[in-house]
C-alpha cells in the first residue's frame, strides 16, 4: 500500500515529531508509515485521515495485486 502521508504533512508544516504526538504514536511510527516500512491499522489510519480533514483514501493508495 502507498500513501501521501509525508507530502500531506508537508503541506501542512507539520514535522513528525508533531504529528506522532497528536495521534499518540512514535516518530519511529510516522518516519516507518512515510517510508512504506509499515501500514496503518484501520484505526490509526482512521485517525490519521480526520487529523487531516481527508479520507484515508486520499491519504493510502491501495493497489490491488493482480494474483487475486
């Protein structure tokens, strides 16, 4: 799954360390989501989406894999 997370951030000058606080998680956490490393449970995504006013399908892009 790909997401816009650090260029949404980004856009709204917000570093990570600011953005892990809000949403009660680590920097390591926001820093791993950015870099494609690890993929939000629903419920941090959930949260991650409304911190933005968005849905978390302008946020995470999933793409199916054509062997299902």
């Amino acid at each position: 799954m790909n997401n816009r997370l650090e260029e949404i951030r980004k856009q709204h000058g917000i570093k990570q360390e600011e953005l892990a606080a809000a949403l009660e998680v680590s920097r390591q956490t926001i820093g791993s989501l950015e870099n494609g490393r690890y993929n939000p449970s629903i419920l941090l995504a959930f949260k991650i989406a409304r911190f933005f006013g968005m849905s978390i399908e302008e946020i995470f892009i999933y793409e199916e894999d054509d062997k299902v």
